[in-house]
C-alpha cells in the first residue's frame, strides 16, 4: 500500500473534497464530521505536506475500523470563562476535533479579541498550517499546539519521555498572503536520517543521539536511538511548552502517558491541543495590518541572498505557492493514496 | 566601568530593591515606577541572569540622562477588547512599561480567562522571565515576549534585518516550582563566540555566518557576520513571530524599524512586548494543577542522565535554585554595578 507509483495523479480540489468525504463516511463518519477531518487533510495536501494529508487515511481507518478512534463522538464543548472553552473530544478522529476547538476558539476570540480552547480525548491533530490558515482568513492571529507520541529524550536524558510536538503560529496578511509558521522541535525528521543511511553517509552529530542519550554520526544509530530538540535545551523547553498547553492545561494526557498509536492503535489516546486566537481586528483595520504585513515581508526579501538564487522567504510561503499551483492545475496525489480513498468510499 | 572586582559582594534582596529604587529615582523616576523596573531587575539577579538586572542602570542611565528615554512617561492603556489591552508606553523605561502591561493582561485575563496586552512605545524589556515568574506566582500561564533591536539576518540572508527577541513561557507549578523558559533565538550569544575568539578556538559553524551571510567556523568572521537561529529557518520563523507579534501588532516598531540603543541612544526605540496570559484557575483545581505539575517534573526527573552526574532538569529549576540561594545567602553583585547604583542614589 506504500509503494509509490511512478505516474503522480492529479484531481481538482472539490474532487478530493468530495472523494474524501465519502472515504470517511464509509469508514464510519457522520457527512458533517466527514467534511470537517477532509478540509484539513486537504488543506495539507494543497500545501503541499501530503505525509499529513488524506495519505493520513490508512492510519486513520485503521483505528477506526479497531475502534481505536470513535467514529461517532459526542464532543462537549465548555465556557469556562468569557474567553475560555475546554473541549472533550470524546476520541473522535484528531481533524474533527481539532476543527471543533478551532471554531470555538474564534468564536470567544470574536467576542472577547482573544479566546483559547483547551481540547482533551483527541487522536492525531494532522498538521497546524491548515488550521492556522482557516484561522488567518477569519482575520485570527493564532498559536495553536497539540502534543504527541513520545519519541523524543528530555535533554541530557536517556529515554524517550515527550512527544516532536507541533507548533505553530499564524497572521493574516494581503490578499490571502498569511505568515505561518508550522514546525516540530525536532532538528530533522526521522525521515532525513534513514534517507542518510540509505545513502551510506553520517549525520551531522546534532541530528540525534544513540539509545543512551549520547550524540551520534552514526544513522543507524540515531535511528535505534532519538531525535534532538532544535538548540538543544531551547528546543527541549519548547516541546515541553507545547506539551503543558496541550496536555497538561487541557487536562489530556501529557508526556508518557500519550498512548502510541503505533503499539497500541485500538485504545484512545487521550491526545491535548490548544488553540489561541486574537482578533487582529480588535488591533487596527485591515488596511493597517496588510499596509504593515507587505512592509514586514518586503524588508525580509530584500535582504540580499546569501546564496545566488536562493532568495529569502517568509514562513509560509512555500505551503502558499504549493497551493495556488495545485488549486489551477490539481492537487499531486499518490495513486496509492486514491486508491485507498476509492476503496473506502465504495463502502459508502 | 565594566571591570569585575575578585571580590564578588552579596547584598541582601530587600537592601538591593531599596538601593536599586534609590538609583532609579536618581536618574528622574517617580518612586512607584522606580519601583517597578527594580522589581524585574532585583528578580533578574535573583535568577542570576546578572547580565539582565541591575547592571543594566548603565545603559538604561545613559539613556535616561540624554533623554533617549522619558523619565515620566504617561503611559496609556485602552481597553480595545474585553480580554485585550493596548499600551503606549510613551518612550518609559522597558521593565517600567512591560509591568503595566503585565498588570492590565493579568486583570482581564482575571476577568475573560485569557488576557492580552499588546504594548507600542517601549524600550529595552528586560529578561522574560521576571514576568513570566511574576504571572504563575498569581496563578497565570503566559506566553510573553519583545523585540529587539536587529543583529540577525533573514535565513538565506545576508544583512541584519531582525532582532534576536526573547520569548518565554511560564506555567505555575507546586510551592513556586513553575515552569519557565525564557529564550532568544539564536544558538549561542555573541559573548560565547567571544569567548572562544580570545581562547583561539574554532566555533561550530551553526553558531553564526560572515557578513555575507555564509557559515564559518571562524569567531572573528562570526563577530563581523550574524547570528544563527536555532533550528536554521524554524528559529529564524519563531523570531519572525515573536517580532509580528510584539512589533506589528503592537503597531510598534519591528525588524529595521527598531533603532539601535547603541547607535542612537538619545531617540525613542519604539519597542513593543505582547503578554498573553491564561488563568489556570479557570481550567481546574489548584490540587489538579499542583499534581499534574509534580507528575509532570516527576516523569523528566526519571530518565536516566546520558552523562553522569548531570541530570534532566525542567527550565526554570536553575533560576529558582539560584533565587532560593540567594534569597538565603545575599544576591552577588558585582562590585562596580554597586557603584553606580550608589553614585545615582547618591543623587537623589
């Protein structure tokens, strides 16, 4: 099911929509619920990050079909406070609650300029730029978090014992031109480093250390052992930051007590996110923040380039152009990945 | 002026606080504000960050003196929001104008759950991690941070188009053990590359690049070049953020807008800091939160240390060992920052 195919499909957005709905509602899913976890895996895939996008439907099917993840959840929704919800996610699929914490964060951000949800019983957030996106042409500054399955070494330790939580952070910026910021604290993925080993080459020693907690060269190595935090304890804090915003303050699971999906895929998670939005509008008009965000992005590229013809970028941009790209000419797709959307919406 | 002394004195908390609030009210402060910035700078050496606390009257008395910055601000505080304040700092001493924005995000935040203050018209804020303690010993987390006067330059770039602004974040925890991280972005300060320029040795080549914008591992060429960012462009994009949110937002100034204190320090820098801050009591028990907390250390604690005799710590645990020995034993001072404390003190 993995295998690449050498022809790379492509289909129009609405299709996918579309497709993918009927693939989670053959797995389960009410339309509703449906359309909400497919609006952000393909969101994903327009950007570009297609490891996170509907390919992310075996994984999903699987703990499902395991009863792993609820297909039907009565997610709950709390005002804690003028600005404050919390959100059991009843361990519905991670996209769907994700997408019920979002749109009740907006909402208290309208009302009060800055709103936060706190979400607990969730699986698999997907990534954070289709969130902070959706959020962003709301006119929401955002910083939105989740936690994850341990994998990672408390610096200077020797065991994994928290999560390469995702971070990010979005602005609304011209015409659709958004900062966002959509990173794990991690150096490399471990994706980089087995591409190494494939390669018969070293990596360089602040990729990740052996299965004590010591840096390596070695891939093999690192694989057997962990991933190390971007700027060492720095990177370290801030994988703890996400996971006590996340995990702890959300009141779900936190550090080792995240179950992985991977061992043990038929029992909930009990996942956290967190999500903060602030009301740009409550700051200054429109056409301040866009007269101020073309500014903030042409001081950037203008800075010469370090290297010829690789001029700078803003954060963002990249995920943008995939976009506008795959929205005129059709989003690339694994035939592998269809295939497995076909074969669930036939269920339907 | 900048001469240590082998003798180190120690000095008592509430003595420094009184000479400290002396000192300011020298240079022209009324006493309640004097005593607000001596507030951040007595906690900044408490925590032994001695480059951020009080030694700072030099730069800041400098300033103060050429009327780079006002010494009786009228600072102003809207109420754009019911959970979101602005405030103008109108050109007041950083600690000065990041207190009242710290007490306006605590006091909706009280109200609405979750608070903000985006603060325009400052100056050079101090460390993070006085406010962030300051916040979580009433019970808030926050993510707070400032930009800063620009020293980095765009990833791929090769001129200094951005600042190496702090951010930090605090949760409460059990009997003042909170959690605080506090960072800037780059790898290593520009001290430890010194360093290793006087010791004759290379440096990493992730520390820093030349002046065009390329790695090396000479610390000469690192000096007359930029810093690096954590994480390559992921540091550089958290930067980026920390500058949309405490500058653009702020509508104070960001990236090459911000003045150099250094090059000019006779004209208003127009910095601006943002505090958001959750109040954890509306998330559960004070019980919850402490055990939570507890666990929380209590897991980290528990992985074996790689190298022996160095084990995991949580970010914060150094700064409050430090505060509790202090606290204890007198805060160490250097000798010639007591003299310029006592020379201003001695003006009032």
């Amino acid at each position: 099911m993995n295998a690449r195919t050498d022809t790379r499909p492509r289909i129009a957005e609405s299709e996918l929509q579309s497709l993918g709905e009927r693939a989670f509602r053959g797995l389960g899913l009410t339309a509703a619920d449906a359309s909400d976890v497919v609006r952000v895996l393909v969101l994903a895939d327009l950007f570009g990050l297609s490891t996170h996008g509907l390919s992310r439907i075996e994984s999903y099917g699987e703990r499902l079909d395991l009863g792993g993840i609820t297909k039907t959840p009565s997610i709950r929704i709390e005002r804690v406070a003028p600005a404050l919800v919390t959100v059991d996610g009843a361990n519905g699929v991670g996209p769907l609650v994700g997408m019920h914490g979002l749109r009740a964060a907006m909402e208290v951000a309208k009302e009060c300029g800055i709103g936060a949800a706190f979400v607990r019983g969730s699986n698999h957030f997907g990534p954070i730029s289709p969130y902070g996106y959706i959020a962003a042409e709301a006119g929401f500054a955002s910083m939105i978090g989740s936690n994850a399955t341990t994998t990672i070494a408390p610096w200077g330790g020797s065991d994994a014992r928290l999560g390469n939580s995702p971070l990010g952070f979005a602005v609304p910026g011209a015409d659709g031109a958004h900062f966002l910021l959509d990173m794990a604290m991690s150096v490399v993925a471990r994706a980089k480093i087995r591409n190494a080993l494939k390669a018969g080459e070293s990596i360089p020693d602040t990729w990740g250390t052996d299965k004590d907690g010591r840096k390596t060269t070695d891939p093999k190595a690192a694989l057997d052992g962990f991933l190390l935090p971007i700027g060492g304890h720095k990177g370290y804090g801030l994988a703890l930051l996400v996971d006590l915003f996340a995990g702890l303050l959300s009141n779900a699971a936190y550090l080792t007590h995240v179950k992985s999906w991977v061992d043990a895929p038929d029992e909930p998670q009990n996942l956290g996110h967190f999500f903060t939005l602030i009301d740009t509008a409550r700051l200054g008009s429109r056409a301040w923040l866009i007269e101020r965000m073309r500014d903030f992005a042409a001081i950037l590229h203008g800075s010469p380039a370090a290297e010829e013809g690789k001029p700078v970028i803003v954060p963002g941009e990249i995920e943008l152009r995939n976009m506008a790209r795959q929205r005129e000419h059709g989003i690339d797709m694994d035939a592998s990945v269809l295939a497995m959307l076909q074969q669930r919406a036939g269920q339907v």
